[in-house]
C-alpha cells in the first residue's frame, strides 16, 4: 500500500511541474530577456515590454518610445513578421534602434514566436 502512495505522489509531483513549465520562457528567450520582459504587466526595459506583441504592428505596443523607423515600418508581428524581424532586426528595419545581431535558427526563431503567441 505504502508503494502505491508513493507512486501516486511521484506522478502528481510530476504532473503538476509539467503544467507549471508548460509556458516557462524557452532557454532562448534568455538573450531576448536582458532588454525585454514578456510578463504581463511588467515595465519596460531596455526595449518594451513583449507581453501581447503578437498579431500588432511594430512601433505601437504600449507606451515604449520607439524608433521613427520602426514607426514607419508598418511590420505586422505575425509568425512571418516575426520571423523576419528575429532573424535580423537591423536589416528589416534600417535605423530601428534594435541593435540585436538576430537569430539565425529558424527553430530557435519558431520556438520565441510560439513564446511569444502565448504570452496574451
């Protein structure tokens, strides 16, 4: 009987920790977080805040004060903006004020934008 409660604990430990991380930031969003927080209701930091950024325009996400260029970009933020965008913000936008060398790996980009879908 003792072993069955022990197993029973185990799988509910388990359970539960699979749904506490289910969200958790992937390892790669590590180097979007030294500028950006992407939690509800967090301040901005170096670059805005990236909570709810999905599916808007560039330049328009909350009160951060973006680059003219960035502004003018009319970039949607979709899977394909996104894409784009992680890939090599400098290049997409000349003049964003971005200075990020971008992700190279379009799995790695991939995983930050389905982060990023959630994060609403």
């Amino acid at each position: 009987m003792r072993n069955v409660s022990v197993i029973g604990a185990v799988l509910v430990a388990l359970a539960t920790t699979s749904v506490a991380h289910a969200d958790a930031a992937p390892a790669t969003f590590a180097r979007c977080a030294i500028c950006h927080n992407a939690e509800k209701g967090a301040p901005d930091k170096l670059g805005p805040n990236l909570w709810g950024v999905y599916g808007t325009v560039a330049g328009t996400h909350g009160s951060f004060g973006y680059s003219k260029a960035l502004k003018a970009s009319h970039l949607k933020l979709d899977e394909a903006g996104l894409d784009k965008w992680i890939e090599n913000p400098m290049a997409t936008v000349p003049g964003t004020m971005m200075s990020f060398p971008g992700i190279k790996d379009p799995a790695k980009r991939k995983e930050l934008i389905e982060y990023l879908k959630k994060q609403r």
